[in-house]
C-alpha cells in the first residue's frame, strides 16, 4: 500500500477515539518487526526518523526500506520526520517520499516558532504532505532540571490555541511531563492542562517520550485527546536486550541472522502490546 499521510490516520483515529503509534526506525530489522506487529494487529502506523536515523542510515536508506516494508503491506503506513530541524530539512524529507514532517521549534520564541512552522506547513500541504509542530519544551529524562523548571516549559493552552490557528498544523506535540528516554521515577502527566488544551484545539494532541509511562496514564491521555503516542527507548531496551541474552547464551554464534532475528521479534512484541494499549488494532 503507497504511504498514507498523517492527517489521514489521525483524523480516523479522531473519530474512533484511539492513538496510532508512531515508532522510531533506524535499520531494516526494526522496521521489519514495526509493520510485521502492524499487520498483525491490523493496525495504522506511523515510522518515523529521527535526527540520529537519518545519520546513521541516511535518508536515501530510511526511505527505501520503509518504502520496500510498505508495499508489501495493507495497513496505512506513514513516513514521518521525527523532531525537525529546519526548513532545509523537513523538504528533503518531502522530496524523498516522506508523507508527514516535524518541524521543532519549541525552543525558539513563540512568534518564531510560528513563523518557521507555518512556512513548513505551508510547503508541506502544497506537496499533499502533513506536519507536526511543538509547543512546550518536551526535554529528555537526562536533563537535569527541577520540577518547578520543568512546569515552566509546559505547553500553555492559550498559545496552544494561536500557535494551531496561526500555523494550521495538522498535529502538535505538547509538553505535559513527559521526556525522551529512561525515566528515574515515574512519570507523572499533567491531566488537566490535556484536558484544557484539547478544548481549545482542534488539531490532534502528540504525545512524545512514551516510553515508561505506566499503561493507566497512557489511557488517561488517549481518552484525553491524545492522538499520536511517540515509542523509541521501549523499542530500544527490547532489542538490546534480545542481543545480549542471545551473546551471552551463545557465544560461538557468529551468524547476525541468528541475533538480530529473535532481536526483532522481541522488538516486534512490544510495539504490538503497544498497539493493544493505543487502542489502534483492528483499525486498518
Ligand atoms: O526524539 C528522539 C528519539 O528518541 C530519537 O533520538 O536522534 O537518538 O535517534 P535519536
Ligand atoms: P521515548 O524514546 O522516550 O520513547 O520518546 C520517543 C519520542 O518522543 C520520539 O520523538
Ligand atoms: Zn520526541
């Protein structure tokens, strides 16, 4: 099935009230286990590349294995660009295939943040392409920064609100006390700023740094309007994991088949016990 975009699986995933998971991809053997669960669940998805995919694998090799796992497959299937960094950027991913874009302002001024995503968004609808934006500061669990300091880059619901209508994004990713990576303790989400964002925006809500926050909280947040729910560390544990194990059980064995294979298929089941908790199997 040819790529679908992101305003298409959110605006049915709107109306079915369940997340689609969007899963960070960086080799053939991840992607391979992100649509294998896909299929399986008969699920939307949506693979996306981060900063590190692209430079690691290269955005001609990112395309083409998505582009090879994609057609072979029938449930929709988006080709995003995680965290953009610039407008350069977010049109070679465009040029190259890509259905939905990122663009990361979050850390410039709220008027330069508009103005950098709406010229994104602006080029990214002329292709037929979708795109996210950022409000909020979403941060990783390593950042050392206090609780009051973390409050302070939460998304603000009035800026939510002029930042969607200014730029006409078709999904934002707020900052409501989640962060990339490894939690320390547990995650505690902000409910009630969801709940006031939501009313006052129509776009669908991007929940990024998933990863560790406990299943009830993950449906509070979808049942809150969360609509596209962000997985890379959980992936990441999962097939380090499965590599080491297999290194340690076996370590004469020297074929890459042998250790990455089962590496996939231990990826392959969490992202499906993800897709059981988003809400999204049986949607495809
Ligand atoms: O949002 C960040 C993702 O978890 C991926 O980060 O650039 O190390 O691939 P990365
Ligand atoms: P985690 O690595 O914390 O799951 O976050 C993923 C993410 O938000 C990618 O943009
Ligand atoms: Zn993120």
């Amino acid at each position: 099935m040819p790529f679908v975009t992101l305003k298409e699986v959110l605006t049915a995933a709107e109306e079915g009230q369940y997340a689609v998971g969007a899963f960070n991809a960086n080799n053939m053997e991840i992607v391979q286990a992100i649509i294998e669960a896909a299929e399986e669940e008969r699920a939307p998805v949506i693979l996306q590349a981060s900063q590190g995919a692209l430079k690691y694998a290269g955005i001609g090799y990112i395309t083409a294995i998505v582009q090879a796992a994609a057609a072979s497959s029938t449930v929709p299937v988006v080709l995003h660009l995680d965290h953009g960094t610039s407008f350069e950027q977010t049109m070679q991913c465009l040029k190259h295939g890509f259905t939905s874009v990122m663009f990361d302002g979050s850390h410039y001024s709220l008027a330069e943040n508009i103005a950098l995503t709406r010229k994104v968004a602006e080029v990214a609808h002329a292709m037929g392409a979708s795109i996210e934006g950022e409000l909020g500061r979403i941060g990783g669990t390593e950042d050392d920064i206090s609780v009051a300091e973390r409050d302070a880059f939460f998304t603000d619901p009035a800026e939510a609100q002029q930042f969607v209508a200014e730029t006409k994004v078709d999904a934002l990713a707020i900052a409501i006390g989640t962060a990339h990576g490894p939690y320390k303790g547990e995650p505690v989400l902000d409910f009630a700023r969801l709940t006031d964002i939501n009313d006052r925006v129509a776009a669908p809500l991007v929940l990024h740094g998933a990863s560790g926050v406990p299943d009830d909280s993950i449906r509070k947040a979808v049942a809150g309007g969360i609509r596209k729910i962000n997985i890379d560390t959980e992936l990441r544990q999962a097939f380090t994991r499965a590599v080491r194990q297999i290194v340690q059980e076996k370590p004469a064995e020297i074929d890459p088949r042998k250790i990455l294979g089962p590496a996939k298929e231990a990826m392959k089941e969490v992202v499906k016990a993800k897709m059981r908790l988003f809400g999204c199997c049986g949607k495809a």
